[in-house]
C-alpha cells in the first residue's frame, strides 16, 4: 500500500478529535489516506475495545478514508521501547506514506507524547535498510504534529477546516461510548451536547489565527519554504 498521508494515535478516536477535519480535506482532494490506532482503548473509563473498534470503523466510513488498523499495543501503557519502535517501523513500510501526522510531543496523557516520540523514532527506523524488518526501507518524506489537544502551544500552520467541521463532529459522536449523558465533574468526557461547542469554539480559536472560521493547529520542526511572497495568505494588519 501506498499511502499519501498516515495518521497515526494513541487511541481510536485521537485522530477524529485532533485532526479529523483535515483527514476529511485530504479524504475529499483524492488522497489516499490512512490511519494507524496504536492501542484499542481499553484501559479508558468508558467503552471496551470491541465496542470501540465498532465505532471505530463507523466513523472511518464518516471521513472516507482508505485504510485504518490497530497495532494493538496495551492502552496506558505506551512505551518508547525497541520493541513497539519496530513494530510501528513495519507498519509504516507496509503502509508507505508520504506524510504522517503524530500526536503533539508534549500534552497531559502519556500515551499522547510518548506516541509523538515513538512514532518519529519509527519513521526513522523504518529507512534504516538492516533492521530486521520485512519490505524494502520507507521512510515518510514530511512529518507533521497534530496540537489540538495543546492550545497553548503556537501552531506552525493551520488548516482551515470550515467545510469539513460537520462531518468532523459527526466522526466525533461515532464514538457513542466516550460521551456521558450528563456533564461530568472532571470534564474529562464532555456531554454529547457539550461536544459541538468544545470542538467548535477550539477550531474556532484556531482558524480565527489565520483568518477563516474554523481550523487545525499543526506544529513542524523544520522552517516552511515559501516560493511566492507576493500571494502569501494569512492577513498581517
Ligand atoms: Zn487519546
């Protein structure tokens, strides 16, 4: 398989809730687009990994995307470890992507940064020709760091994702067991009524950054090139 661009997440969900608008753009421009789950979720507070697998895949059919499977590494309990490397490092060779998007390296679930890490340690094992690893070496040419779920940090790009927000909310609410019914103290799992206003008035913070109504926030390491200056976007006054 061949991909354009590659997802990959801690948690079935992750994707949706961080990125999904921009997994539906590239969805809807043609682009062959997957997403790699590392756990099944089954360490969370609500919803068992066959239940979450189910919604899993409903909201896969939601986004159009052209692949999506689990590693099935334990929840809570990602590790950077030689062993989780090469097994994330053999998907990306069978899954060959262009571009791949981590979860941001820093942020208040373990399972979220160390993802980052792990998965930026994988793409870079996954070139490495003698490993032992089965296919030939892949290593994706662009990396991209989804940081949704940490607002304070400054995005290097945002993708407006304003025609794709309602169908990003409706991927969202596939995952039925992840919402209580009611407002929960902790505010960890957002009542389903509570949802539209959290991902909207988020998306909303970000896109008012580069002047379009809703965005996604991504951060890079490398400097962006820019060819022409006189057609940049993004109003400066
Ligand atoms: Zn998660």
């Amino acid at each position: 398989m061949e991909l354009d661009l590659l997802s990959i997440a801690a948690h079935p969900d992750d994707t949706e809730l961080t990125c999904g608008g921009t997994i539906i753009k590239m969805a809807e421009a043609g682009y062959k687009v997957g997403l790699l789950d590392l756990t099944a979720g089954e360490s969370g507070t609500r919803g068992s990994a066959a239940q979450r697998e189910k919604e899993a895949a409903k909201a896969s059919r939601v986004m159009g995307i052209a692949h999506r499977e689990n590693l099935g590494l334990p929840d809570a309990a990602i590790e950077n470890v030689r062993d989780y490397k090469l097994r994330l490092a053999q998907k990306i060779r069978d899954l060959r992507p262009r571009t791949v998007i981590l979860p941001y390296w820093e942020g208040r679930h373990p399972d979220h940064y160390t993802t980052g890490r792990l998965g930026y340690e994988a793409c870079f094992l996954a070139g490495l020709a003698k490993l032992p690893l089965e296919g030939r070496p892949h290593r994706p040419y662009k990396i991209i760091y989804a940081s949704f779920y940490v607002p304070a940090v400054r995005p290097t790009f945002v993708v407006d994702i304003t025609a794709q927000l309602g169908k990003k909310l409706k991927a969202i609410l596939c995952y039925s067991s992840q919402f209580s019914p009611r407002q929960d103290l902790q505010n960890l799992f957002p009542a389903r009524a509570d949802l539209r206003e959290r991902v909207g008035s988020l998306a909303r913070h970000f896109g008012l950054m580069v002047g379009v109504r809703y965005g996604e926030p991504f951060v890079t390491r490398e400097v962006a090139a820019v060819d022409d200056i006189v057609a940049m976007p993004v109003r400066s006054i």
